[in-house]
C-alpha cells in the first residue's frame, strides 16, 4: 500500500496487494484503512475504489473532503463514485459544480455525468445541457449517454437505431446551431418517454434501407474520396428525408463534401450553420461555404 502513486485518467489501476484488506481484522484491519484513507490526501484515486470496496464507512469524512475544489477534477469523481458505493450522495454537488463550470478535461467532466446519472435522482436538465452546449464533444458525448441512460432509452437496439444515433452525432458538432436542432429532438424523444410512449412509437427502432441511394450516401460519408453521391435523393421523403438532411448537417463543420451536398440537395435546414461555420472558416472552405449559401438562399 505504500508503493508509488501510479494512476491513469482513462483507467484505475488497483492498488498492489490491496486485495488483502478482506484478510484482515480488528487493529491491522483499521491501520491497513488508515493507510488507504490518508492516500486520498496524496490524490490517489484507487485509495477510493479500495475503500468503497472494503464498504469502510469511516472514510466518507475524507472522502468528502476529495471532493472539494481544490482537488484534481479526476479525483473529485473517484472520491464521488467511492461515496456513492458506500450509499452517501455528499459527492455529487462536486460533480455538479464541475459540469456547470466545465472543470477540468472534456473526459473528467464525462466521467462526472455518467456517475451522476447513476445517482438516486438525477438532474437530467443539467445532463442535457451538458450534452448540448459543453465545449468539449468528450464531455458531450459522455453526458448524452448518460441522459439516454437515465430516460432507459440506452439499448444498443436503440442507440444504434437512425434516430438516436443521429441525434448523437449532431450533439457532437462543433456548430452550436446544429447542436440546438439535435437537443430540441432530443427532448421532443424524452418528453415522449415520460409521457409514455414506447420506443417504437417514439420511431427509435427505425432503421433505414442501407440497400438504396440512401445507403450509398451513407457508405460514400465513410469515406474520403470525391463528391458524395446524391443521384436518387432528391425523391426521398419523410424520415428517409430527414435523416438524410441531419447526416448532411452533422458532418458540415468537418467535410466540404456535406456543404456540396447540402448545395446539390436543397438542404435548407443548412442555411443557419452554413453562416455560423462562415465567421472562422478560410481559404476554400469559405468559398464552398459562400457558393452553398449562394445556391440555397436564391
């Protein structure tokens, strides 16, 4: 237990020999604890994991006192997942506080969204903004799948569907009006939920026929090479439609191909970020930019 602090930010490696802990009773129990409780002042987060494991009650002072400000976001979290295991929700204002004032690394922030979709009675007006309106696509994306989480709505028969999943990518575009369009669906789906509804009423086991020109679109957006096809498109409608406008919208901040296309196509709904990916766009990028505006707003 006194071997040098070795910690990961992605990963929590145990403690050396710490399995040993359930071994022991009586006094070396407690000084083998203690030793562990005072680690947490060193900032080592698998003291936490090692003390909510042992369900050591005593520590919750002190790991209370890990969750303050003035301790590494990372270890706030452990600190509250530790406190959370030992049935106390004294860390959880921590994880709050870092997600309203974007402390600490996109993955620290993830981290405390989906441990605070794990808590008895999660915030999910502060997880959805979170998902919508962070700076870092990490810690949007962590807070969305904690939000689908807490609505159930995380099935992999689900998120894999065409509706989630779109939603999803747009969440993570670095155009805050496309983000605004995914997050005003995104809570059209959860007030359904909440309303009653089933996911196959809500449309989220749709999936779309990947056989068409649809299909073809969207195997040409995993790729890189010249113009993505669009012959056989312009007939689409309905939900064929409007997944094949967001798949547009949510690569237009990091593909020319998608602002061509949103040209070639009449995508409307690309007007709004077309303008908003003008003010820190340059060189041909602004261009394309300025010629798909010019051809969507004549």
């Amino acid at each position: 237990m006194n071997a040098p602090v070795v910690l990961s930010r992605d990963s929590m490696d145990e403690i050396p020999g710490v399995g040993a802990l359930r071994l022991l009773h009586g006094e070396e129990r407690t000084e083998a604890e203690d030793i562990l409780i005072a680690r947490l002042g060193e900032g080592d987060g698998r003291a936490a994991a090692a003390l909510a494991e042992a369900g050591c009650v005593r520590a919750i002072p002190a790991l209370v006192e890990a969750t303050a400000e003035t301790e590494a976001p990372i270890m706030r979290v452990f600190a509250a997942r530790a406190l959370l295991d030992l049935g106390s929700d004294a860390g959880l204002p921590a994880l709050v506080r870092m997600l309203r004032t974007h402390d600490g690394t996109g993955g620290d922030r993830a981290s405390a969204a989906r441990l605070l979709a794990e808590s008895p009675a999660p915030d999910k007006e502060l997880l959805l903004d979170v998902a919508t309106t962070d700076p870092d696509s990490t810690a949007r994306s962590g807070a969305t799948h904690a939000l689908l989480a807490v609505a159930g709505l995380d099935d992999e028969e689900l998120t894999s569907g065409e509706v989630l999943l779109s939603i999803a990518g747009r969440l993570l575009s670095s155009l805050t009006t496309v983000r605004a369009g995914a997050a005003a669906e995104l809570r059209a789906v959860l007030a359904g939920r909440e309303a009653g509804r089933t996911a196959e009423e809500l449309g989220l086991t749709w999936h779309a026929d990947r056989d068409g020109p649809l299909g073809r679109f969207i195997d040409d957006l995993g790729g890189s090479g010249g113009d993505l096809r669009v012959e056989g498109l312009a007939e689409l409608t309905g939900r064929e439609r409007v997944l094949l406008e967001n798949l547009v919208l949510l690569r237009l901040d990091t593909d020319r191909r998608a602002i061509r296309a949103a040209a070639r196509l009449g995508v409307r709904r690309a007007i709004e970020p077309l303008r908003e990916g003008l003010g820190s766009a340059k060189g041909r990028t602004r261009e394309e930019i300025l010629s798909a505006l010019d051809t969507l707003t004549t």
